[in-house]
C-alpha cells in the first residue's frame, strides 16, 4: 500500500468497543496506531503522543473487513465499473481488503495483467487488492497458466470463477500442480453440464414461472468429483458461492474426513430465498441461483458451526443495460461491498433472536462470531495476514455504528452498480470510518 499523507501519523482510537476475533478480544479498549501498524491495545505504549484521535464512543471497532469475492470490473468492463468507484464503495463498507475473480477482459492469465491491476489499485491508496489468477489460459478450462509466474505477479490462488472445467483431466493436472508448489485452487462447485444456462433454482417456483432450472446436484455432483481429486493429489481447495444445503453437508463430512476444503457463501444467500424472484425482480437474478429457504436455512446454520469458513459480498456490479431486462435476459450480479457489513449483523441479530434453536450453544456471542466470518476467518482462507488487530500488524481498521439505519437506495451507494435484491430495505449497521495501512481513507461526515 502506498504511503498516504497520513500514514506515519499516529492515531489513537478511543472510547470504542473492539471485536478483534482473531485475539479473542470483545471489550472496551482502545487501540493505538503508528507508522501504519497496530502500536498497541488497551493502554498507550510509552511516549505515544497522537496526532490524530478518533472518538469512537458507542461504535464497534473491528479489523478492517476482507471480502472473498469483490469484481471490480476493470480490465475491461469499465463501463459496469471502475476501480475508482468500487474501491470508493469498499471504503464506505469498511473492506479494507478484497479478493477479486480473473473473469476480467482480457483474463488474469498473464502476469503483466495482474501487476497493472494491483499497480493502479496501489496509487488510488484504499483497499488492499488481491486477484486471483485464471487457473485455465482464457478460463477455457483447456491448457493450464503458468502459476509459478501468476504467484510471483501478487496471485494469491488460481481460480475459473463462473467457467467450470469441462475436462476433469485438466482439472486433475492442475490440482497436481497447485499441490506441488501449495496454490490454492478455488472452485465453485458446478456441473459443466447440467443447470448449465438454468437461470433459477430447479423447484416448483421456476416452473410456475417458466424459468430454466439449476438443480442441486449440478453442485452435489461437482463436489464429488472435487473431493475425489483432492483425494488424489492432496491439493488444498476453497470452495466459493455454495448454495445447498446438501452441497454443505457434503463439505462438512469432507472436514470431518480431514480433506484441507474451506468455503464460502454469499451475503445475498444467507437471507434471500427463491420466492424473492417475486414477479421476475432481475435483481434477484444471481449466480448460483436463490434456492429454497431450507437451503438458506442450512446456509445460516453452516455458518454458526464453522461448515461455512467465511461471509463475502460476492459485489458483481452490473449496469442498466444488462440489468433493467426481462428476468431471463438480465445479467446475474448484484452490488455488495456498502451491504456486507449490514448483511452480516443482520445474521447475527436473526440468531441472536433465537431463530437457531438447536445450534451450536458455543456461539453465545454472535456478533464476534458474525464479525469474524468477515475478518480472520476470511484472511485465513485466502492466505492473508490481515482481518486481525494485533500488535504489530498492518492498521486497517473499521469503526462501524451497530445502531445506525440507513435505507439501501441507488443513491447511498458509491458502487457504480446500483443493483441489488436489497434495494429499498432499511438495514442496520454503518460504517463511520475506515482505515487502511493507518491512514483515514474514509470518514462519514
């Protein structure tokens, strides 16, 4: 991260309330920050004189949060987005961290591609920017990338994003190679044929509206044919987007199994069902589908006892042209990083409430629980040394109202894709500021 203006600034953030999971903390206590790093927790190091003090009476202060799946759009798709507008959206949603897909134009296959990205997302001096490289040369699912290269270019996994690899040989190859040099392979689980151009979940919903249907065991069948390779080679493998609740019991009796299989879902999943197709809202229109509320409900409880690793906004901006479009028509995707925050409380507010009679009785403390699938849980996954806030570590920090409401309208979002099922919605949980590398890169007034 470039040195910002205010970088070598010392910062004292008092009076707030710190949620840092990866430290066990949950407590009042204040946090001091120098040359960009975390100086010291509770009481001030000796001779700290701070030139900046934030007041963070009533708020929450957490690590600064890191998102397993933000598109940012660029290269190529500047017309959805630029890298201007999402990382000003990922500041205002507190992801000081983001993992972006290789499904960019032209692909992250090349290693030059991949220094630009990271160079131009270096001098706008906001979130950390981590791509993922294209796992199959153009995601063709054909001849393999050079890794070896993509690593040394700031890859930190090797991904096919929507493209399932038609050849299981060529996957087979690449997890063997992925073992070899310990890359991460991450994969969304689906068939290379069957639900391939379905639009919504298969149910008796998308055949009273006539809707082309995924089902389930385009997922269930993909996760058999990954487990049986990591089997093989061994290879470590994330799992992004599950949508099943079948899918996820899959993964949970591979953990049990000792398979080294981490996954993820995304924030619109964990409370949207199919029945919020409503009248064919294209809004709702997302990659893996919106399927039944017993599948949504095995999302929530997965991600109370751990089956699920880690919470993302799977952002996907998305135009007007592509978007304002019959439900069939409209280009899946919808806005993220300004709701993760938002999305995640509110799941922790829904168990707090009691809605998981039965769950797991650890979880006595949701929101540290809530706030960590979006924090250390996530960094842990992707291999990052950030979503923490101990001594010594980078200072990229969220102070976040959990109080405040605020209505999700076109306008309160920074993100150029104004698209999202939650349009409308008053959701609780604001960002009030976010600092990344120790400086202020966003302030609400």
């Amino acid at each position: 991260m470039k040195a910002g203006m205010n970088s070598n600034k010392t910062l004292h953030i008092k009076n707030g309330h710190l949620i840092d999971p990866a430290n066990g903390i949950d407590a009042q206590q204040d946090l001091y920050i120098a040359d960009g790093k975390v100086v010291a927790v509770g009481a001030a190091p000796a001779g700290f004189s701070a030139d900046q003090t934030l007041d963070a009476a009533g708020m929450i202060v957490a690590p600064g949060f890191v998102d397993l799946s933000a598109r940012l759009r660029e290269p190529g798709y500047e017309y959805k987005a630029t890298l201007e507008s999402e990382l000003q959206a990922a500041m205002q949603g507190g992801v000081t961290s983001l993992v972006c897909p290789p499904d960019t134009d032209p692909v992250l296959d090349e290693p030059g591609l991949v220094e630009m990205l990271k160079y131009r997302a270096k001098t706008l001096n906001q979130a950390h920017v981590h791509p993922l490289g294209a796992l199959t040369v153009g995601l063709k699912g054909k001849a393999l990338t050079e890794m070896a290269e993509l690593t040394e270019a700031g890859c930190i996994g090797f991904a096919q994003a929507e493209e399932p690899v038609e050849d299981t040989n060529v996957l087979l190859r690449a997890m063997q190679y992925a073992k070899t040099f310990n890359y991460t392979v991450w994969l969304r689980p689906q068939d290379a044929h069957i639900g391939r151009g379905g639009i919504a979940a298969s149910g008796p919903l998308a055949s009273r509206l006539g809707l082309s249907g995924v089902p389930v065991m385009s997922e269930t069948i993909a996760l058999h044919t990954i487990f049986e390779l990591m089997r093989s080679t061994g290879a470590r493998v994330h799992l992004c987007r599950m949508s099943s609740a079948a899918g996820l019991e899959l993964v949970r009796n591979a953990k049990k199994e000792g398979l080294p299989v981490t996954c993820d879902v995304g924030a619109h999943h964990v409370h949207l069902t199919d029945a919020d197709i409503g009248f064919f809202d294209s809004n709702a229109r997302l990659t893996p589908p919106l399927r039944s509320q017993r599948d949504r409900d095995a999302i929530r409880l997965g991600l109370l006892d751990g089956t699920v690793d880690a919470l993302c906004s799977d952002h996907t901006p998305v135009d007007d042209d592509e978007k304002l479009l019959p439900f069939g028509e409209a280009s899946p995707g919808a806005t993220g990083l300004e709701l993760l925050l938002s999305l995640t409380l509110k799941w922790a507010d829904d168990y707090a409430a009691g809605q998981h009679h039965g769950a797991d009785q650890a979880a006595t403390r949701p929101l540290a629980r809530a706030i960590s699938r979006i924090t250390a849980d996530a960094a842990r996954v992707a291999g990052l040394s950030s979503g923490t806030l101990s001594v010594g570590a980078v200072a990229d920090v969220c102070v976040f109202d959990p109080q405040a409401t605020w209505t999700v309208e076109a306008s309160a979002l920074a993100s150029q894709g104004k698209h999202t099922p939650f349009l409308g919605y008053n959701l609780t949980g604001q960002v009030r500021a976010t600092i990344v590398a120790g400086h202020i890169a966003y302030q609400r007034g």
